[in-house]
C-alpha cells in the first residue's frame, strides 16, 4: 500500500503523521514539535515560539533515512513516529547551528538534524502552526459540545420512560421475610422451649 505512494507527502498523510504536534521540555526552554507537508514534501519542524528550524524530506531523503535507521517498511517507520509524538517520547538538543530531534528512546529512535529557517519561512511556518493549533482546538471544543448535547439528551430520554427502572421495596421484602415470633402462653420469650416457672405464691391455707 504504501510502496505506491509516489511523494514524501502522500506517505506521511498515508502514515497519519502529516499534521502532528507535541511539547517537550528541555531545560529551561520549551519546544513545539510539528510536522507539516507543503507540495510533495513532509516537513518536520522544531520551535521555541520565536525561532523555528525544520528539516524539509522528499521521498529520496524519506527512504534514506529509512534505511539509516534499519526499518524495512514506510508502515513500520511512520508508526515508529507516530507513537514516540503520542506518548511525548522526544528529545530536543540544540546545537550552535541546529537542532537535534530524537523521536523514540534506545535503539529504535528516529534521529532528524533540523536546521534554522530562513526569515520567510519563520514567519509563514509560524502563521500555519498558529492557525492550525487554533482550528485543531475549536474542532475539539465543538466535538466535546456535541458529546456533552448528545449524552443530555440520552439521560432525557431515560428520564421521561417512567423515571427509570423501579427498584424493588427492600425494607418491604425485609418486612415480609421476617417470621413473626409468637409469645406461647407459659413459655419464655428468649427460648421458647422451655417454660416459665410460676412464681411462688406461698402457702395457701383454706
């Protein structure tokens, strides 16, 4: 499936890493992690919110770092990715003329050298991501207004069918279950086999 792909952009939409985005602490600094794809391109950017660096891969640089990294397959190594962004499993070093970006920990990262962006590209990266997060989190708020209506309405519905269902009368059930202990006239209450001794009434003289 992914072998007919025929750009570095159609593999990565196929791979479900063409638009996807994380944060990652670094020290004192905080980065956003994201990646793009602009014409036949995937790109992956690395921001501080001010400087933006990225490293743009065609299909001949997809496949060679593919290989670099031992991953027989464009699936196999998308999911890699995917997964390491997911769980926020990133390391961002910045070097005097460029970022280092490993996606994944141990033997099984990915490893990207991003470098700065030009002036424009800063500026036209930067407005998409803007953009982009803002529609992503509008898109969510409207998904959660939508769940939030559609569970109101179910509890409703169950309210208005009779209020739910009936619960049995337990203290009712209690109640009936119970045997009613019958006091025997000349017996004990507390053990009801044995009689009561009549109290003496002295000698009674005719």
């Amino acid at each position: 499936m992914f072998q007919n792909m025929s750009s570095a952009k159609a593999l990565a939409e196929e791979g479900e890493v063409g638009q996807i985005f994380t944060t990652v602490d670094s020290g004192s600094c905080r980065f956003l992690c994201y990646t793009s794809c602009i014409r036949d391109c995937w790109i992956i950017h690395v921001s501080d919110g001010i400087d933006v660096w990225r490293s743009v891969l065609d299909q001949a640089n997809l496949d060679s770092h593919r290989e670099l990294a031992d991953v027989n397959s464009c699936e196999a190594y998308f999911l890699r990715f995917k997964k390491a962004f997911t769980h926020g499993d990133l390391l961002v070093t910045k070097q005097p003329r460029k970022i280092c970006l490993e996606v994944g920990t141990g033997a099984t990262s990915l490893k990207f050298d991003l470098y700065e962006a030009t002036a424009s590209e800063r500026k036209s990266d930067l407005q998409s991501a803007l953009f982009w997060l803002a529609d992503t989190s509008v898109e969510t708020t409207k998904k959660l207004g939508k769940c939030e209506e559609e569970l109101n309405t179910m509890k409703k519905t169950r309210g208005g069918a009779g209020g739910g269902p009936i619960l049995p009368d337990v203290d009712n059930k209690k109640r009936s279950g119970q045997v009613k202990v019958q006091k025997q006239q000349g017996h004990s209450i507390v053990n009801p086999s044995s009689k009561r001794r009549k109290a003496a009434q002295g000698v009674q003289f005719d």
